[in-house]
C-alpha cells in the first residue's frame, strides 16, 4: 500500500514478442509510462520468446517478418477483427 497516498501499489508486466522491433518499441514505450506512475512500483518487460526454444523463434521471426512484407493488410485485418470482437457495430 502506497502510504502517502492510500492506493494500492501496483506491478506491472509488460509482455511482447522480439519479431520486429515495433513490438519492442511498443513496450519500451509503456515501460516508460508506467515508470511516470507513482502508482506503478514495479514495471517488468519480458520478451515471451524468451521462453521458447530455438527452433520456434527463429520460425516465428521468419513468418512474422515474411507476412509484414508480403501480406501486410493480412495482418492489419486479422488484429482488426481480433481487437473489434464484442464491440458493437455501427
């Protein structure tokens, strides 16, 4: 508990995915602002690929790398439909 103020300490983790380095920007970007927070006491950003082996990172840079330059309106209509589930339309 935060005592000069009475709210909660919070921790924060910050999880993202080396395949790019808009990822990495993104959550060194939120890192940040969470730093400024003096409600935030303790901000972690892993890279969950870390936590894989070998062999399924360098799949997964490759095939990221590859449909950001070959298909990229793929990617930007999957999020879409990812992020809009459940919001009403129109």
């Amino acid at each position: 508990m935060n005592s000069n103020q009475g709210q909660a300490d919070y921790r924060v983790l910050i999880l993202s995915a080396s395949a790019g380095t808009g990822h990495i920007k993104a959550a060194e970007a939120l890192e940040q602002a969470c730093l400024q927070r003096e409600m935030i006491t303790e901000v972690a950003h892993v890279d969950a690929l870390d936590y894989t082996n070998k062999l399924f990172r360098d799949f997964y840079s490759k095939l990221y790398t590859k449909l950001v330059q070959d298909a990229p309106t793929f990617l930007v209509g999957g999020m879409r439909t990812v992020t809009n589930r459940g919001r009403p339309t129109g």
